[in-house]
C-alpha cells in the first residue's frame, strides 16, 4: 500500500505544477462578512482547531456555526486539493460563516493538485473582525530534505 501511495505522489511531482516558495507563502484574503464589526468586545470566543485538511467539510462548517467564535484558528487546511473537493477550504468556510479571513500555505500537497493547480496545505484565520496587515513567517531553517525527498 505504502509502496502505491509514494508512487502516485511521485507521478504528482512530475505531472503537477510546481509553485514557487514564495507563491506557496503567499498571503491570501478576503471577507465575507456582511457586516462589519469595528469594536471589539471585552471578551472573544476563540476556537483553534486542526481540521485534518478540510474533508469532513460539512461536518466542520456544522460545528463552526455552532460554536459561534469570533476568531477561528485553522491547522491543516487544504487549498485545491482533490481529497478535500478541490475547494480552497479557508475561503469557503469564511463564505459560509460570513467571516474575513487569511491564509498563507505551509507547502504544497504532491499527488492532491489537479486542474492545472498545485494543491497546498495552508493556515488560517477567520474573524468577524477585519483582519489588518496580515503576514506569514516562514522559518529559515527547516528539515527540507525530508518534505522535499519523502514521497509519503
């Protein structure tokens, strides 16, 4: 099986488009918020949670809105993934919950890209607040040969 998998995300890596760092880093946003909220109240409700790339998508959107948080902190988010629909799962969980949002990618998902996009796994924030100035930190120093040699 595990024989299988590194083959067909090797195949990824040949036939898929190959971002740059920086276009993988790229910060991304938006709004869907109707309304604008200017003051922030005396007390958040802040939910942080690894969402495992988004493929229980209705299920999450399901407990977003039920836990109604101001601030949502997004581990493990898919953007054009196959696994995950294609969807860049950030921008369409703001949509549904009439939140801004922001995301930047961590690195791209070799063997999930598909209509000519490179499929990433990304970070995000959804807020009923405008999110300002948003930027990504990327470290200088990390173990690149194993994300970069490791096809599982």
């Amino acid at each position: 099986m595990m024989v299988a998998i590194s083959i067909f995300r090797l195949a990824g890596l040949f036939a898929e488009p190959s971002p740059t760092d920086q276009q993988i880093h790229q910060v991304r946003s938006g709004s869907a918020a109707s309304v604008t909220v200017s003051a922030v109240p005396a007390q958040l409700r802040v939910v942080t949670w690894n969402i495992e790339r988004g493929v229980r998508f209705p299920a999450i959107l399901l407990t977003l809105k039920r836990l109604e948080a101001d601030v949502i902190l997004l581990q493990e988010v898919d953007r054009f993934a196959d696994r995950s629909g294609s969807r860049d799962v950030a921008s369409d969980l703001a949509r549904e919950l009439g939140m801004h949002w922001v995301t930047a990618g961590e690195f791209q998902e070799i063997g999930e890209g598909g209509r000519g996009r490179a499929a990433t796994s990304n970070q995000a924030i959804l807020s009923r607040f405008p999110i300002l100035n948003p930027r990504m930190t990327v470290f200088s120093r990390q173990a690149q040969w194993k994300w970069r040699l490791n096809p599982i």
